[in-house]
C-alpha cells in the first residue's frame, strides 16, 4: 500500500510525492520528487527528511527506518522529537544503512552533527596516535 504525503520544499512551496510505508509507524520511504533520483526517509508528523540513499537504496532505506522503530515515538510531532539521543541514534542507524542524514540547516540536527563528526575524528587521530 503507499500513501501520498506533502512536505515544504523552501520558500513556501510544497510537493506531494508517493510515500511507502515501513515497520516503523510515523516514517516514510519515497522518491525525492521533482529529482527522484534518490530515495528519503520522511517523519510524517513534520515533513521532515531523516535520510537520504541513491537511487539503487530503496531496501536501504527501508532497513534504516526498521533501526528507528525503538529510537522515538515517529508518530510524535517534531518537538517530541528534539532530543540529541534520539538524533545520535538516528544519524547512526541511517549511515550504517549506507545513507545520508539531512539534518535541518541551523537546526538541533545539524548541530548533533557536528558534534558526532567531531568527536568520531577525535577518536579516529586517537586511534592512530596509540
């Protein structure tokens, strides 16, 4: 079964898209859209894009939204969702899928970003250094 779902694409503007459903209530996988050469995980409630896989990675996608199931209630509203943990979790279970996380520009997603790039290339020269 798929569903269609509307998310904000900038300046105002929407765009409906197909969206497959996946193990984990409260997240989609769809096409990009207008682009579609890429496939997303969406958080329903928001609109929000978690990850991103090539266009080959539609199993991957799916398997990065099954390693969500128990990170957070995705049938929560976005502000249920602002918590570091949770967004850790997520940027760990997308990447080990082979994805992309999209994190918000300026938002507490970018930042937990940063700060896991950071700290896993602390560890890396750590690594190297013993």
């Amino acid at each position: 079964m798929t569903d269609r779902i509307t998310f904000s694409i900038g300046a105002g503007g929407t765009m409906t898209v197909t969206a497959y459903p996946t193990v984990t209530p409260g997240l989609v996988v769809h096409d990009q859209g207008l682009f579609g050469d890429k496939w997303r995980i969406t958080h329903q409630a928001s609109g929000g894009h978690l990850g991103e896989f090539d266009e080959d990675d539609y199993q991957q996608a799916q398997d990065a939204a099954a390693a969500l199931k128990d990170v957070a209630d995705w049938t929560a509203g976005p502000t249920a969702l602002q918590d570091e943990t949770v967004i850790w979790k997520a940027i760990d279970a997308i990447e080990a899928a082979g994805g992309r996380f999209l994190p918000r520009e300026g938002g507490l997603g970018e930042k937990v970003a940063t700060e896991r790039r950071a700290h896993l290339a602390a560890k890396t020269k750590e690594s190297a250094a013993s």
